[in-house]
C-alpha cells in the first residue's frame, strides 16, 4: 500500500503577478533492516484409526480437547491462536486387498476400520519457544507437526517498517543534499514524500525475508505452565524489510 504525504504551501496572489514555483530536486531514498520475526506458524496433523467410525472420533476429540487444555500452559507462550480445517472421516480398506488391485478399486475391498483425521494451524508467540511447541505437540498425540514459516506480529512489522522508512527518509535527504552541493544550492524543506514505490513486501513470500504477515493472538493461561519431556531449540534468522520513498526538495540557490 502507497503511503502519500502532500505537503502544500499557501499561494498568495497580487494583482495579476504570476507565481513562480521554486525549483525542486526530487530524489528516491531506500532503506533496509533486518528484524528478527517475533511470532511462528505450525501445521499439525492428527489421525486416529480404530475399529468403527465412533471410536475414531472419540479418540481424535480426545486428542484435540487435550491439546486444547495444555498447550496455552506451555512455558514462556505469550500469545496463542487454534484454528481447526480439513476434517475428515474415511474408510480403511484391507492392505492384503489393495496390494493386489488397481489404484481406484479399493471399494472392492473389505473395510478394516474406519479414519478420522483434522489439521490444526497454530500461530504463537514468542519464537523463542517454537521448538518446544512442536516436541509438545507430538507428546500430546499430534500424528505430523510442521513449522509453516517464522513471522511477525503487525506491531513488530510496523516497527521494523517505521525504521526501513526513517532510513529511506535519510538516504534521500543525504542525495538531495549532494545534487544540490553540485549546483551551488542548498536544500529547503520537502514538499512531496510517497512512500512505497519499489518494493513490495509480500505477506506471502517469508521465506525470501519480505514478510508481513498478520497475527491476531489472544493472550491467555490455564493453570501452571509445563515444558516438554523433550526441549526444541531452533534458530530464527533475522527477514529484511525494505523501505523506499520519493522526496521532492525545494532548492535554494546560494545568493553572493
């Protein structure tokens, strides 16, 4: 999104007396930083196969009412989010069965059991406990747990954003002073600033280090908080945010 700031001066006219713009010097300034995401994203897979169709879904209820109670107590979570997707039941077919048919006859085999399957997408914070969050998981029953991507909270984004910004802001003062040094002029105050041009940093492109990702995380703990059997530890690598802007500066002259 284009961020604009117009900056307009006061035209005064007298009598029929033309107005003369003071001649400007536009310049773009860019600006990086890297910051370190505050907040992470996981994908868990949970599968339980059993006899009949009620079974399954009592034991992945089971699992899922479990993870729903302990994971908020997990030490050092500050803010936590569970979204439920892709819920499903299937058949199980005999393996015997299918080893010997085609792919896409298994109906004409017997059913064996019946599956009962859901993925759950967790966003948390702080990343510092990632790793814990994924061994907990699976110690709670979790089939498959994946990190989805380290990101930000809006709040550390629009940090880092404001910083990318202040440097860009300065690159290109630092420019206009330099042209207008070279015409025996100097610089005035800005009359345009448009922020944005250049770069796009992509909500969906983290993993080239141009994220902004939203997470709307609710605080909260149950009980006394508890770790896993097994500590996690993994590394977050700082994400460079980018920054660009166009400046156009009033240029004064330097009188003798």
């Amino acid at each position: 999104m284009k961020r604009i700031i117009a900056i307009l001066s006061a035209l005064t006219l007298i009598g029929c007396k033309p107005f003369e713009e003071a001649p400007l010097v536009v310049v773009n300034g860019e600006g990086t930083v890297f910051a370190t995401p505050d907040a992470f994203s996981l994908s868990v897979n949970i599968y339980k196969l059993a006899t009949d169709q009620d079974t399954a879904l009592r034991e992945l209820s089971a699992i899922i009412d479990t993870i729903n109670e302990q994971l908020p107590t997990l030490q050092g979570i500050t803010a936590l989010t569970i979204q439920s997707s892709d819920a499903n039941l299937s058949p199980r077919y005999s393996l015997d069965c299918l080893a010997d048919l085609d792919y896409g006859d298994e109906e004409n085999c017997p059913i064996e059991g019946r599956t009962a399957g859901i993925t759950l997408s967790i966003t948390a914070s702080p990343t510092s406990e990632a790793g814990n969050m994924m061994s907990l998981l699976n110690e709670l029953g979790a089939g498959e747990v994946s990190l989805s991507r380290f990101t930000f909270t809006p709040e550390a984004f629009q940090k880092a954003q404001d910083e990318a910004a202040d440097k860009a802001l300065a690159n290109a003062r630092a420019k206009a002073e330099r042209l207008a040094e070279a015409a025996n002029a100097s610089i005035g105050q800005p009359t345009r600033i448009q922020f944005g041009e250049g770069f796009d940093n992509d909500p969906y492109s983290i993993y080239k280090g141009e994220s902004f990702t939203t997470v709307n995380a609710s605080t909260y703990r149950q009980g006394e908080t508890i770790v896993p059997s097994i500590e996690l530890s993994l590394n977050v690598a700082p994400q460079k945010i980018e920054e660009s802007v166009i400046v156009g500066f009033e240029l004064k002259a330097h009188t003798e």
